[in-house]
C-alpha cells in the first residue's frame, strides 16, 4: 500500500482517542457519522465545481480533501485505505459492465 496512505490510516486511527479540542479529526469523530458524511458531501461538490471550471490545480486540492474526508470515514466504521485497495485490485481486469451486473442486489 502507498505509505501515505498508511501513514494517514495511522494518524486517522489515533485521532479516535484524541481530545476534540485539539485536533479536527478528533472533532469530528466526536460529532458522529452524519457531521463526517456531511463533509463528504460538501467535499465531493467541491471537486465537482473545481472540475467544471478546469483548474487542474484546484481539482487535485479538492480530490484530496474528498480523499482524505473519504479516509476519516472508513477510520469512523472499523475500515481502512487497504480493504478499498483490495476491492480495487479485485475489480481489475474486469469491464466495467461485468462488475456492476455481478453487484449483489
């Protein structure tokens, strides 16, 4: 896995037991699932805008923050950057169409 990735993982895991007025993270773990999942939101619009007005700069800002928002929520619920990189290594090779009709449900 990319060492940024795991060193981030390792910081966002110990944010958990970090007081809320010292750290962002902390703070929003503090304020729950739908304060993080807010963000998210807020994030990915952010990179959609920053897309649509064709910065490159801005655009790699924006899918940063969404990324690293993205990591703060599977810190929150027990997960981390290594199961995503599996289910991507798992979809590798396949076509698009072939991973979406063998989705469950």
């Amino acid at each position: 896995m990319n060492d940024t990735l795991e060193r981030l993982s390792e910081v966002l895991e110990a944010r958990k037991s970090a007081d809320p007025d010292s750290s962002y993270v902390a703070r929003l773990y503090a304020k729950g699932l739908d304060a993080i999942l807010k963000k998210i939101g807020e994030e990915a619009t952010e990179t959609v805008m920053a897309a649509k007005d064709g910065v490159p700069e801005r655009v790699v800002s924006e899918v940063a923050d969404l990324w690293f928002h993205t990591l703060v929520l599977l810190a929150h619920q027990g997960l981390g950057p290594r199961q995503v990189l599996a289910e991507l290594e798992r979809r590798f090779g396949l076509s698009g169409l072939e991973e979406k009709a063998n989705r469950p449900g």
